[in-house]
C-alpha cells in the first residue's frame, strides 16, 4: 500500500449517496437502502500510476440533526463528493452550505466534486446541467452527473478525486522535501512509505 487517502461523501438527505458509494465500492445498487443515521464507511483500493491508493470514504447522513456529529468527520479529509439530486432542486439550493461546512473542517486544499446524482432521472430533472457545471466553475470544483441506478460515471467521479489528490502528493514529495508527510485524521503518510495509526474514530452508529 503506497498511499490512504480519507474522502468525505456529502449532501442532503436523499440524494443518493449512500448508494454512490456502495456502487463504487462493491458494485452494487440496493432499492431498499434506508437513510444512513450518523457516519459510515467503506474502503477501496485502486491503482494511479502503479502506486496502490487505498481510499477511505465516509459517508455522511444528511439530515439536519446530524450536522454537528458528521462534519468533526471532514477534519483531514483530502477528497469529497458533494451531492444532490437533479430531480430535486432544494438539495442543489443547499449545495453552499455544505460547501461552507466542508471548507471550514476538512483540508484547506481537498479535492473536491460537486455532482448530480440520478441522471437516469432525466425526464423529472429540475437542476439543468449548465447551472451545476456554472456553480461548480465558479467553486473551483469539479463536476459530474452521475446515476448509482446504471452505474453512469459513478467509478469516474471518485477517481477523478483521487487522481487529483494522488498528483498533490506527488507534487509535495517532489518538491525538495525528504520526507513529505500528510497527516490524514489519524493516518500519516510519509513520502510514499506508510505509517498507519489505528485510532480512527468509530462510526457512533449506522444504518440498519
């Protein structure tokens, strides 16, 4: 294992992202997935540029009343996915506000993608595309649309962050330093050479 990166996946209640996530990581799309209560997470690992990235992904519970506990979970995060769903035009409204939460706790230089979820919904689609892809330019984020249902650029958008992440450590170990470090929550990073302490925080709680 060369590197682990933390990446937070973000958003109202709804959206979709649990599912993303569970696409991602195993390829699967369950029907009956129920609001995720708290935080949870899941791993997987993938290759850039043949070094072996581990990314850790918190998936956050959207609704109001778990705002408090789930961004102490952005702190050290390099990567996120902030989502909404294009049918349903409040979840793009409240993308700032979690764009906001998201600046003020996770690494000041993460990467960071704004994404539709549920482009196999078009036909009930009230966030156009354009408005999405102008927030995120505006933002300096990246963008796509995405559906967990047929799988449509889900893998993309998670490696696109990687990517970007991954080339920031690059950079950073080819600057001059010895030893660049990265701290990722609990986990450290030195150069290319991992050092892992296991303290990481639990999930208070999960869905069912």
């Amino acid at each position: 294992m060369d590197y682990i990166f933390k990446m937070v996946v973000i958003g109202d209640s709804g959206v979709g992202k649990s599912q993303l996530l569970e696409r991602f990581s195993k390829n699967e799309f369950n029907i009956e997935c129920r609001a995720t209560v708290g935080v949870e997470f899941q791993t997987k690992s993938i290759f850039i540029e043949e070094k072996l990235i581990k990314a850790q992904i918190w998936d956050t519970a959207g609704q109001e009343r778990y705002r408090a506990i789930t961004s102490t979970y952005y702190r050290g995060a390099l990567g996120a996915l902030i989502v909404y769903d294009i049918t349903n035009f409040p979840s793009f409204q409240q993308v700032p506000r979690w764009l906001n939460d998201l600046r003020a706790y996770a690494h000041p230089n993460a990467a960071i993608m704004l994404v539709g979820n549920k482009s196999d919904l078009d036909s009930m689609r009230s966030v156009p595309t354009e408005d999405g892809r102008k927030y995120a330019e505006k933002e300096g984020l990246l963008f796509l649309e995405t559906s967990a249902l047929d799988s449509t650029n889900v893998e993309k958008a998670f490696t696109m962050v990687l990517e970007q992440i991954y080339r920031a450590a690059r950079r950073k170990s080819l600057s001059g330093d010895a030893q660049p470090t990265l701290v990722l929550g609990s986990l450290m990073l030195k150069g290319t050479k991992l050092d892992v302490t296991e303290n990481q925080p639990r999930p208070s709680c999960c869905s069912a």
